[in-house]
C-alpha cells in the first residue's frame, strides 16, 4: 500500500509504493519532472497567444462582432481564473502528477472541440472547457517543480522553466499564424495534441508523485462556486455593457452578482476548514506583495497585448505569420536571459528586482502608444517590444520564486494556484475593463473624424451600426474608391486612438506594480519570512 513519506533528496512530502509504474528515484526524475512542466505550461502559454493571432480570421469567418471575440478569449480566462485555486488544491490534495495528467488530457480533448466549431457559441463554450483544463495543468506545473526542487535550487529550475516555456510559446504564434494564412484558424488549436500526447508520456513514465501536507483535508467547492460567479458577473458586466449599456438589467443584473459573490467568496474563505485561499497566506508580506504586483502587472499585461494583434493584422496590414512572429523579440529576450534572471533573487534579493522590472515594462508599454496607421514594424513597434520583454524578463523568474519560496513546500499547489489565479484573473478583468476604454476611444474617434472627412448620413449610419466589430468594420456598398480608402483610414485612425489609450492604461498599471514591490516586499531573501511564517526553525 502507497504511504506517505519524506524524501531524503529534496524534503518534500512524496508518494512511494509506485516504483514499478514510476521506475525512477526523485533525483533521477527532475529533468524529466522539468520537461513535463514546461511543455505542459507552454501549451497554455500559447494557446493564449495563439488565439489571439488568429482572433481576426475567427471574427470573420464565424461573423463574430468584436465583444464576441471577447469572450472567445475570455471563457478560457474565466474559467482558468476562477478554478486555478481550485486546480492547486485538488493537486496537494489527490496527487499533483495525477490532477497534471487530467488537466492535460481535457485541454487536448477541448482543443480538438475549438477546431471542430461550426459557430462563435460552440467555440466560446469549448474554451470554457479548455479553462477547466487549463486550470489543473497550469497550477501543476509549478507545483510539480516545488516538490521536485529544494529551496536553493528552485530558483533556477523555475528560471529554466521559464525560458523554455518561453521559447516553446514563441514557436506557437508564427506556426499558428502561419497555419491561420494557409489553412484554417481551426488548427491554431489542433497544435496542442501532439504537445499534450507528449506530456501524458513523460507524466506516466517518468515523474513521481507529491502531495501537500493537506492531503487529508476537504476541498472548497463553495469557494469555487463563489469565485467563478465573482469574476464571471463582473466580467459579463464590462464585456456587455458596450453594446446592452450600463442601465441594462442583464449588466446591473451579472454586475450585482459579481460583487455580491466575491464579498461571499472572501466571508467563505475567512471560516472553510481547507480554503481555497488561506487568508494567512495574505499576512506573509512578499506573498501578498508579490501576488498585488502580479495583480497589476499581469492586468497591463494582458489587457495592452490582447489588441496588438489586432493592430497588426486589421491595422498595419500584417499577415497573421507576421503578427504571430511580432512578439519573437520579447521571447527571444526572456529565453536568453532567463537563467540570468532566475537568480536575481539569490544575489539581491527580491525587491530590487521586482521594482526595476517592472519599471521597465512601463517604459515599453508606453512605446506602444507612439507608432500611428502605416508604422514600421523595426522602428515603429520593435523598440516597444524588445523594452518590455526586458522588463518582464527582469521580473517574471524573480516574481514567481519570491510567491514560492514564501511558503513551505506543501503548500506549492495552493501558492502556486493563488498567483496563477491572480495573473489570470488580473488578464480576465483588465480585457474586459481595456475593451471597454477601446470601445468608448474608438466611438468617438470615429464620430470626430466621419465629421472631419463631411461623411453623408447614410455612410455614417452604416458605420455606426458596424462599430462593434472595431477594425474589423465593414465597409458601407456601393461607395467610391476614394471614399473607400479615406473610410478605411478613419476607422484605422480611430482603432490606433484606442490602442494609445490602452498602452497608456497599461504602462500607468505597471508604475503602480513596480511601486508596491517597494513598499510590500522585503528586501532580503525570502527564507526569513517563510520560517516566521511557517514556524520553522532556521538551520
């Protein structure tokens, strides 16, 4: 019968009595404990990035408007958001390669139902699935790391880890735009089942199993239940509001429940015997300032790069290869300098880093809002990207061993959860809030310059009426080749005012992220805390 024991390598709680299934001691499965959690990020890393180059060729051949394309991209958000709490807690509780493995095998199985989608409805309900997926693997992941890697090691696997998740991410966007320009959207996402084949069998041949010291526990399904209605209502309430208005009683109706949820999440939390999240997690101070600094980064993060693509594509006039290959720089920048930056922490400690970091990104976001309609991409928006993936290369490796190391490895799952669940809530929330900023810039843009070009009532209706689509607007039959081009320019313009706002959204959340670091987090090492936390004695 399998028990439960201390493993003298790496002081984590494991599971023997699977060595025949296992066939491999804990120091001898670490590569391949690290292979398994990189290509299996990965393939929500770029299933995000993916989706977003082919978002353009889904608009038109599904006949989507622009809040439609919304929440192709936010079902998947919600859903990872609201459960990677959730997704830690089963792993700590049933075995995290186990709860890794069926994350993997969902996310395959919801992938091949997006390419199969015969409308917007059915491909926005399989994204929802692939969350579900996603929210089991992407917590595991990390997880399996934590155990896997003592203290003073973990720092550079997670840097490692973060590298080759990187440069796996960074194939994913050019093959998927390129399998978008010449053949289908659909396999943007077939591209995830040879990954997800490959993890199964390093998963079921080569990585132990882990649990976390609360194992026995129950798990908190009202919690659950609590955060995906919080963050859903909320979310339903700023994607619809553009187009059913603030005075609607669906919005105020998802707007209500939202907030009355997420206040009942934190009441549930408070009293639950095993919280999805433990609020003593929150008086750690690198814990909450790290996860308050990912809350803000992560928010400008997704936000400000969800419409880049779009800018790319239904802007500038790239191709979906070319947009998918936009981002390479930044990928590229992190891939090199990743075992460099997963250090920072062992030699400075984690303010330092996480105050310079993001600091940076502000920088770059903002070179995001200078380029206009017709920018060169090597002078217009190179700079912007190869500054920002400075700056998040600066924090990424720093941010995520500063949320591991502030709690015991038993508690991997649940710190793991948390901050992924943060990162993508933060994304969740500020595409939804971007969008609405989008929306309301590109409105009046467009109004001002249908006016400026003496635009006749007929064309401006027709405009008006396709103002939810953005960029992607049609334009109105039977109009002259002159008026075609200078319309065509007017709704440009008017998308690139809204992307300006956007940038400047996100560069302005990034200060903010950078000063909290200052101000939360300690600027010595982390094991301190953790001891003072954990009740642990200092060796």
């Amino acid at each position: 019968m399998a028990q439960i024991g201390k493993d003298p390598c790496d002081n984590t709680l494991i599971l023997h009595g699977t060595k025949p299934q296992d066939g491999v001691c804990p120091d001898a499965s670490k590569p391949w404990v690290l292979a398994a959690a990189i290509v299996g990020s990965s393939m929500a890393f770029i299933d995000g990035t993916v989706v977003n180059v082919a978002l353009p060729a889904i608009q038109a051949d599904l006949r989507a408007t622009a809040f439609q394309a919304q929440w192709v991209v936010e079902s998947y958000a919600l859903l990872l958001a609201a459960l990677l709490l959730v997704g830690g807690a089963l792993g700590d509780h049933f075995g995290r390669r186990r709860i890794f493995a069926i994350g993997v095998g969902i996310f395959a199985v919801a992938s091949v139902a997006c390419g199969l989608a015969a409308n917007v409805q059915q491909l926005i309900a399989a994204r929802a699935v692939q969350g579900i997926g996603g929210a089991l693997l992407v917590p595991g992941s990390l997880a399996l790391i934590s155990a896997a890697f003592p203290e003073k090691e973990r720092g550079k696997a997670i840097g490692v880890w973060s590298g080759f998740s990187g440069i796996t991410a960074a194939a994913g966007p050019v093959l998927g735009g390129f399998l978008v320009d010449h053949f289908s959207w659909a396999w943007a996402f077939f591209i995830n089942v040879p990954m997800a084949l490959l993890v199964l069998w390093i998963v079921w041949r080569h990585v132990p199993e882990s649990r976390g010291s609360s194992a026995s526990g129950g798990l908190d399904f009202l919690g659950a239940l609590l955060a995906t209605a919080g963050l859903g209502g909320i979310v339903y309430a700023f994607i619809e509001a553009p187009t059913q208005h603030w005075n609607s009683p669906a919005v105020l109706a998802a707007l209500v429940i939202g907030v009355a949820a997420s206040a009942g999440f934190i009441a549930v939390e408070r009293r639950a015997q095993t919280p999805m999240l433990p609020l003593a997690l929150l008086r750690i101070g690198n814990f909450s300032g790290a996860n308050l600094l990912t809350l803000l980064l992560y928010a400008a993060l997704g936000g400000g790069l969800y419409f880049f693509p779009l800018n790319l594509i239904q802007v500038q006039g790239y191709s979906a290869t070319v947009a998918g290959a936009a981002l390479l720089p930044f990928i590229f920048i992190m891939f090199a300098l990743s075992g460099w930056a997963g250090q920072l922490v062992d030699r400075f400690g984690p303010r330092l880093p996480l105050v310079i970091g993001p600091s940076i990104a502000a920088v770059g976001f903002a070179l995001f809002a200078v380029p206009g309609v017709g920018a060169s991409y090597w002078s217009g928006f190179l700079p912007a990207v190869v500054v920002l993936g400075f700056g998040m290369t600066v924090t990424v490796a720093p941010l995520t061993t500063t949320v591991m190391n502030a709690v015991g490895p038993e508690q991997a799952g649940v710190a793991s959860g948390v901050n992924n669940a943060v990162s993508r809530a933060a994304a969740v929330l500020a595409i939804a809030v971007f969008g609405l900023v989008m929306a309301w810039a590109f409105d009046s843009a467009l109004a001002e310059n249908l006016r400026g070009m003496n635009a006749s009532a007929e064309v401006s209706a027709f405009l008006v009426g396709e103002r939810d689509k953005l960029a992607g607007a049609a334009l109105p039959p039977g109009v002259d080749a002159a008026t075609a081009s200078a319309l065509k320019r007017a709704v440009a313009e008017s998308f690139v005012a809204g992307f300006r706002w956007v940038m400047l959204l996100s560069a302005g959340l990034a200060v903010l992220s950078a000063l909290s670091a200052w101000l939360m987090i300690g600027g010595g090492g982390a094991a301190p805390v953790v001891r003072e936390a954990t009740g642990a004695r200092p060796k």
